[in-house]
C-alpha cells in the first residue's frame, strides 16, 4: 500500500518518468578490414575529414601502380594526387570523375630504379564529397602492380565499410 501510494504521488508530481532519452545521432564512420599478408593495397578513409588514402606495403621492388577507385554515385570524389613516393620524377596519371578515380604512378623510363615498397607507404590521397547518405565500401578496381621486368605482382586489396548518415 505504501509503495502504490509512493509511486502515485511521484506519478502526480511529474518526478517518475518512463520515457527514454532520445539516441544519439548517428555518426559517419569506417570500418576497416583485417589486416592481409603479402602483397597489399589499402583504402582508408576518414569520413569526417572527408578524406582518404591509398597504401601500399609487402610488395618489394616495383617500377609501376595502376587502378581505379570506385565509390558509388552519391559519393563523388572530388580530386586524387600522388605522394612522391615514386620519387620527384615519376610520371603520374590522376583524374577523378565523379565516383571514379583513375590513378597511376610510375618511373620515368626503364633505366630509371624501381622503387622499393616493403614497407607500408603512402602512395595517394583523394577527397569526397557526400550527397547522399551511404553505406559502402570504396574498391579498388582495374589494378596493375609490376615489375621492372613487367612481371606483374599479385596482390591484396583492403578496404573498409564507410557509413554517412
């Protein structure tokens, strides 16, 4: 009896409430795979800088990187630029076009030394633009790693899933 009447009198005066705080708002985030042996290229993506890069380690000596990034649509990227990780000489190739990035970096000529990619390193920055919320995850397709030789290198491609609300 007590506590019914307790529990009225919290009721009438407004102190017992049963409703919920509203949720947080929902964040942009990415969610990048596991780590992968061997040979591998990375996309990492920081959605609140609205910004990204691509990485490569464990290939040894290379003389050339090729591929497209692709997103979808409703994420249009705005630009893709080489670090110098080819060295200052290096002939580039980058263009972005809505939700595709053409990218390639390679050295000057067949006398010129490979580079060496053991350990992980920079090899591309891109910007992007939401105009829609997604739910994705940006690949690398139409990839091209070799050789001085023009062997090609096989590798891995690690990316991540990228929620904008």
């Amino acid at each position: 009896m007590r506590l019914t009447l307790l529990t009225f009198a919290l009721a009438a005066c407004g102190g017992a409430s049963t409703t919920q705080p509203p949720p947080p708002p929902p964040i942009a985030h990415f969610d990048a795979d596991a780590v992968a042996q061997g040979p591998t290229l990375s996309v990492t993506v920081d959605p609140e800088a609205r910004s990204g890069t691509i990485s490569a380690r464990d290939m040894g000596l290379v003389f050339g990187v090729a591929f497209h990034l692709v997103t979808d649509p409703h994420l249009p990227i705005d630009s893709i630029e080489p670090t110098d990780a080819f060295g200052a000489d290096a002939v580039r190739l980058h263009v972005a076009s809505t939700a595709t990035a053409r990218f390639g970096l390679t050295r000057p000529g067949p006398s010129s030394a490979p580079i060496d990619l053991t350990a992980p390193r920079e090899l591309a920055r891109f910007t992007f633009h939401p105009e829609a919320p997604v739910d994705l995850r940006p690949r690398l397709e139409r990839l091209s790693v070799r050789r001085l030789d023009g062997s090609f290198v096989a590798v891995t491609v690690t990316s991540g899933r990228l929620v904008i609300p």
